[in-house]
C-alpha cells in the first residue's frame, strides 16, 4: 500500500489567502508546491498580512526533513541505477533553464507550539542557534532538490540527483532578539547558479506587532555531484527575468569572484602582508620581559590570555541517525554540533552569555562518513573590544591509525557586551597566523 503525505498549495484572491491540500505518493517522490507572495513590504523593510487575510497552513521544517527521507530520495544512488544508462548532460546548455522566481519556498518553524519549542530551547529560555543552522541546512537543500526537479514527473532516472553542502558563505544576524515562543517563517530561493554550483539566499523572519520582522539572512552554496565518479554534474542554467533578478544574479557572481580571491589569498599559500607583520612584531615585543634582555621569557599582557588557554575540544561518534539523504553524515548537524562548542569556548572564555552575530564562511571540504570518530577543536582566535572571534576545525579521526583528516572550518562572531574583554595573544608563528586568519574574518 502506498503512503501518501501532504503538502499545502497557497492560492492568492485579492490579498486573501486560500489553501488546499495536496495529496503526493511518496512512492513516486516528492512535488514541491508553488506558493505566491501576498506579503507586503513596507518602508521599514517589514511584511504586513492584509487585514482579511490569515496565516496558511504552511509545511513544518520537520515534516520537509522526514518527507525528503521517507519519499526515497536516498535510494536514488548509484546501487538503484543501471551504470550503463546513467548519462550526464556534457554541456550546461543542453538542459532546461529554471526561473528564479519558480524557485521560491517558505516553510514554518513553529515555535508556538510546546511540544515543538521544547526542541529549540536552551537553558536560558532562548532559541538554541544550532538548531537553526540545522534547519537552515535542510531547507537550502529543499529548495536546491526543487531546482533541478521542480516536478517528479521530469526527474530522469539517467541523471540522478546528489547535492551536497559546499559552503555557508555568511549569516548576518539583526540586532532584533529571537523569541523563543512566536514562530518563525524560512523563506529561500536559489540567487545564483553556476556550472556544477548553486547558491540559496535564505531569510528568517518572525512576527512581532502584527508585522514578519527579519531575523537574519543567509547564504549557502550546493554543489551537484555525479552519483557514479562524485566529481560534478551540471545544473540547470539561472534565467533571470527583471532588473532586479539580473541584479541579484550579479551579486551572486561577485561573490563568487571574491571567494576565488580570498582563496588565493590565504595565510596557507601566501605570506602575511606588511601591515601583519607589523602587527604580530608588535604584539611578540609585548609579551617580552624587559628586564631580562631575551627572547625566551615571554611575559603576558594585563588584561590578556594566552591563545593556548582559549581551546575547547570535543569528539563525536556518528551515528546512523544523522545522515542526510546522501547516506553521510548531515551537514546541518555538523554546524550545530561546532557552534556548540564554540559557544562554550566563548563562555567560558568571557565568564559571560555571549551572542552570536556573524557566521562566516563556513567550509565543508570533505563528507564524513556514518561511523566516524569527527574530532572538533574550538580555538578563540581574535578579540576586538567586546567582541571574539572563535575557529572550530573538525577532523575525521582513523582509529585504527590514528591519521586526521580535516573535513570542515567553521567561523563565528560573538559579543559579550564587556568593555574589559581579555585580550587573546599568540606565542608561536602557527597562532599568529590564526591570530591574522581570525582578524580576517572578523573584519569581513
């Protein structure tokens, strides 16, 4: 017997909104519904509901999560397909064009619901920022799966889809605070796209006063993959229809080009510039005793800690019920698991309740496999006034070798609201480069 799910199709009549249901056979796959906006943004940058209009009945972030898995999305890998009738596209033009527009999604977490908020509590009666970045993961990919197939009717079993996290290029949080019991909507839509990329700029909004304030936005990068070799696959080309679609498009493409810069730029590949030199000469004579008349009595700044003492730790066993529907380990709670840990650091660092407020670049470069041993090391790197900014390297550890493998970096900026916050200073060359690397992103 079939299981059938249900998602909701939001139909637009004069700012008034009407829903219906719509039944989906999960055996076939997943059709993703089309929703319209009748939301309107006024000179603040808020949305407005029509004073007729009510809330639809949107899908829950959970049920997108458990549907993509029931649906057998995961069974679409190499071991269901007949190798010899899988066959890529070679060129990019050889496949339909999506509209960006057609690319739109919104979903809801609802937090008014008890049950549900339970799961996104922390200790302090907030919201538990990891698990946003979990959701926010899961939903880019949502909306990556409807580019390439927006109907199940057009998905190709000789061109089978496996997307992957490539990149969480920034998350720029509003000063606006997260309430723990209103809920919050998730609209995204894939800005831009490239031969094998995509791009998803993803918005969180939740209700105050009658109005959908903005919480934060968010940009991540999906690759496609060939399900036989794992190198790339094309993606549909991005048409853009408007000034400003083309004008979000070139935004995207800058981006990119800059991210390509940044990459040639690292500290790995190219010397610290003259000014970083300066700085770090600098901050090593501040360390030295002068009355000693030697280099290797180091003496620490009032009011500062040494960069050794600002590290927290961590392993993980990774179990089968985090994988995502490429049968690894999901993205979104490898981001939760490191942003933990990175606020520990931070608090027990600053002997305070710090706040996240920017998420910058996070990379995952290689996938980690069911059953690994993942190694997080948290590294406060930088502070600036009240501000601090952590690194978190996660390894896959070899237990029969002992080897690591690095799989992901990830950045954080966090305010403590101190105006005495210690300063973190390097001893050795490697922590004056992850001094300069943090410096970095901190003023990115």
């Amino acid at each position: 017997m079939l299981k059938v799910i249900k998602f909701h199709v939001i139909v637009v009549r004069h700012a008034q909104f009407t829903c219906r249901g719509l039944e989906i056979d999960t055996a076939a796959g997943l059709k993703f519904s089309k929703y319209y906006r009748c939301l309107v943004k006024d000179r603040h940058g808020h949305r407005h509901c029509s004073a007729n209009a009510r809330e639809p009945d949107l899908p829950t972030i959970q049920q997108l999560r458990d549907q993509m898995i029931d649906a057998g999305i995961a069974a679409w890998g190499k071991k269901n397909f007949d190798k010899t009738k899988i066959c890529y596209p070679k060129r990019q033009d050889e496949l339909p064009p999506r509209k960006m527009k057609d690319t739109f999604q919104e979903v809801m977490i609802p937090l008014s619901d008890a049950a549900v908020r339970q799961k996104y509590l922390n200790v302090f009666v907030g919201i538990r920022f990891g698990r946003l970045l979990e959701d926010m993961d899961t939903f880019a990919g949502v909306v990556c799966f409807k580019y390439l197939v927006p109907h199940i009717s057009q998905m190709d079993p000789r061109r089978p889809v496996m997307m992957a996290t490539a990149l969480v290029d920034k998350i720029s949080l509003e000063k606006t605070p997260i309430a723990h019991d209103k809920d919050i909507k998730m609209l995204g839509y894939v800005s831009w796209c490239g031969s094998s990329s995509m791009e998803i700029t993803i918005n969180l909004e939740q209700e105050k006063n009658e109005s959908w304030n903005k919480l934060l936005e968010a940009r991540l990068l999906f690759v496609s993959r060939n399900v036989l070799t794992g190198g790339p696959a094309f993606v549909n080309p991005l048409q853009a229809e408007g000034l400003e679609e083309e004008k979000i498009m070139l935004m995207g493409e800058a981006r990119k080009k800059e991210r390509i810069s940044e990459g040639q730029e690292t500290l790995l590949k190219t010397p610290p510039n003259e000014q970083e030199r300066q700085l770090i000469h600098n901050t090593f004579l501040q360390t030295m005793d002068p009355k000693s008349y030697t280099f290797r009595v180091r003496v620490k700044p009032d009011n500062s800690e040494w960069m050794e003492n600002a590290r927290l730790k961590n392993l993980i066993v990774c179990f089968p019920e985090q994988k995502n529907i490429n049968n690894k380990i999901f993205g979104g709670f490898l981001m939760r698991k490191a942003f933990e840990l990175a606020w520990v650091n931070a608090t027990l660092f600053s002997k305070t309740r710090p706040t996240v407020c920017v998420v910058d670049d996070i990379v995952f470069r290689r996938p980690v496999e069911i059953g690994s041993l993942l190694f997080l090391s948290s590294q406060i790197v930088y502070t600036e006034g009240s501000k601090m900014q952590v690194f978190v390297h996660a390894e896959v550890v070899n237990p029969k070798d002992g080897s690591h493998k690095t799989t992901n970096d990830f950045h954080f900026t966090f305010d403590t609201e101190l105006a005495d916050l210690k300063n973190v200073i390097p001893k050795t060359y490697a922590e004056s480069m992850l001094y300069l690397e943090g410096k970095r992103h901190f003023e990115s």
